[in-house]
C-alpha cells in the first residue's frame, strides 16, 4: 500500500465505510509509516470535531430568539 492508498482508505476507515479486509493492510501500513500515523491521528481529530459539530443542537430559547429575530425582521 501506498501513502497515497493509505490516505484514501483512511477516511473511508473513519467513516466506517471500509471494508472489514482492507482494514488489516491499512493497520499495518501505519505500522511502518510514522507519517500516515501522524495524519491519521489528524484526520480522525478533524472528522470527529466536525461530527460533533454537526450533532450540536441549538437550546430551545436560541432557536425561539431567532425565529422571533427573523419573524421581526
Ligand atoms: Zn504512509
């Protein structure tokens, strides 16, 4: 595998979208390559920051104050 390939099947890895055999050659390529460690760790920072991000739901009075904001508007 390459860097390249690794990179790849990283985000797939992160979304759960991988398939169970290709996980193994992924596992060990990061093994071997302190750098694919390094943007591994990155990414699945990054893809978890956003995913919290996006389950992040406004409190009812925010989402009241700006209704009557626009309603106002
Ligand atoms: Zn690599």
């Amino acid at each position: 595998m390459t860097c390249e390939d690794a990179h790849l099947n990283m985000h797939d890895y992160i979304s759960g979208e991988l398939a169970a055999e290709q996980q193994k050659p992924l596992m060990d390529h990061m093994d071997e390559c302190p750098n694919c460690r390094e943007f591994f760790r990155q990414t699945a920072n990054i893809q978890t920051t956003m995913r919290d991000f996006m389950q992040y739901k406004a409190p009812h009075e925010l989402q009241n104050a700006v209704s009557s904001i626009l309603a106002n508007a």
